[in-house]
C-alpha cells in the first residue's frame, strides 16, 4: 500500500524540498504555506487507514455480539434439551422402581403364604 501511494503524483499544491543544511528532504504546500516531512498522499492514506480499521473493528464487534446472541440461543436450546432428557430419565428411574417393588411385593406375598 505503501508502495502504491507513494508511488501517485503529488497533488500540484504540494512540491518536494531539500533542506541542505540538515539533509533532509519535506514537502512544502504552496497554496497554504504548510510544510511536513511525510508525504503527503502517505498522510491521506494513513486517514483512509484508520476510517477503514475503524470501520472493520465496528464490523468485528457487531460480528462478535451476533455470536454471542447465538450462543446464548444455544445454550438456552440446550439447557431445555437436558431438562427434558432428565425428565425421561427420572420417569424411567420411578417406573424400573415401581417394577422392582412390585417384584419385591409378589415374592413377599408368595413368602407369605
């Protein structure tokens, strides 16, 4: 990306400057007088950077809240599957008891007798 940027035409405002003394190359902009050591498309592109990673953060925290939105779907749709599953559980457990004493009952009574 950087490439790419630095590699567009100046805007015809913005003129590239040597500072001899120092070395050091900057931009200078002759019709509001600015001066700055980044290029200026780099500047306009670390903007459009940031408003894109603000944009894709909005996007993953809505993504992320949808997510948990569902597991929480889930987690409830569970949770009444397994209170179901126990219901039938406990109704199988009273009627093998059931069974079993009444089992226990007849041989008593047969004992009984």
């Amino acid at each position: 990306m950087e490439r790419q940027t630095l590699a567009k035409k100046l805007h015809a405002d913005w003129i590239p400057q040597m500072n001899v003394e120092r070395g050091e190359s900057y931009y200078f902009n002759v019709r509001t007088g600015e001066s700055c050591q980044e290029h200026p498309n780099m500047r306009q592109a670390r903007a459009t950077e940031r408003k894109q990673r603000q944009l894709g953060e909005a996007t993953l925290t809505e993504r992320l809240e949808r997510l948990r939105e569902y597991q929480e779907v889930l987690d409830s749709g569970q949770l009444a599957e397994m209170q179901e599953y126990a219901k039938q559980a406990l109704a199988v457990c009273v009627q093998a008891l059931a069974l079993r004493l009444a089992t226990l009952n007849s041989g008593l009574v047969r004992a009984h007798r």
